[in-house]
C-alpha cells in the first residue's frame, strides 16, 4: 500500500517533513500533532523515522471497537513518482469516541490523540498529496519518499 518512508540514511533530521505536515493539516507549524516523526539520536545523531504503513499494517484498524479508522481508495502524487493507486487509513472524527484501543497497537507509535479535538489522528497522506515528501529539504534524493509494496504495484496496473 502507499505509505511514506523516512530514509535513516538519508534525512538530515530538519523536521521540515513534520513542519509541512502540521501546516497542511492544522493550518499552523506545530510538530507537536505532524503525522509522522522522526526522531534524532543527540549522542550519535542516527535518525529514526516514525511513519504509519497504512493497510500494510492495519493493526489500528483492527483495534478499533467503533469501525472509525476507515480504508479509503487513494491516488497518491509525489514528487518523482508516477501517479499510483491504493488504500490508505483515515480516521472519521465522527466515529471515534477517543476510546484509545488504537494507541498501544500501533508498532511505529504513530496514531495519537488529538490534543484539541479529543480523538484519534494519524498519517492520510495528505488526501492523495504527501506534503512532508513535497517539503523535504533535500528532494534530490528524497529522505521522505512514498513506497508502494509488491501488493500496490499489482492493484495499480489491475486498475489502470
């Protein structure tokens, strides 16, 4: 499915991804609620990307007891790749409750409550428009770049 990846090996830890992210979605620079993180070692500066892998991993999804983290169909348009389809996970805010089941299951750490709005967030991939993969201070060799698994590939050329 189509997800975003932070290359450890690639990212200079600039957070601009969590900067474009948080504008994007809240209309304010403010890492604090981005959708993704990465996070920087001070002692050894090794970066640690934290992304969601959408329905490649789907354990919120599972989790959930009110059915509000849907699979919406998605077409996805990044810099540097070819207009690709897939499935991504969203939540509906006027589904969940804030119950929290989705929190402790997610592996990356990357669904949270909102701390304005008092339910579930996670990546979208920006409705089809990654902006942390438009945004990323290096785009010659994309830190932040959107992977497609073997399983999207198949569904993309299926539907094409």
């Amino acid at each position: 499915m189509p997800h975003v990846m932070i290359s450890s090996k690639k990212c200079t830890g600039c957070h601009m991804c969590e900067l474009a992210c948080s504008a994007w979605h809240e209309g304010a620079y403010r890492p604090s609620v981005a959708r993704l993180f990465s996070e920087v070692n001070p002692t050894t500066a090794a970066i640690k990307g934290h992304t969601c892998l959408q329905t490649a991993c789907a354990k919120c999804q599972e989790a959930c007891p009110e059915d509000a983290i849907e699979r919406h169909e998605i077409e996805v348009r990044a810099y540097g790749l070819e207009p690709a389809k897939g499935y991504v996970l969203v939540v509906n805010e006027d589904k969940c409750n804030d119950c929290g089941a989705c929190y402790p299951v997610c592996p990356y750490g990357v669904i949270h409550e909102h701390p304005d709005r008092k339910v579930a967030f996670k990546c979208d991939l920006c409705g089809g428009e990654p902006q942390c993969v438009a945004f990323c201070q290096n785009p010659h060799v994309l830190a932040v770049e959107v992977r497609l698994s073997k399983a999207d590939r198949a569904f993309a050329g299926a539907v094409s």
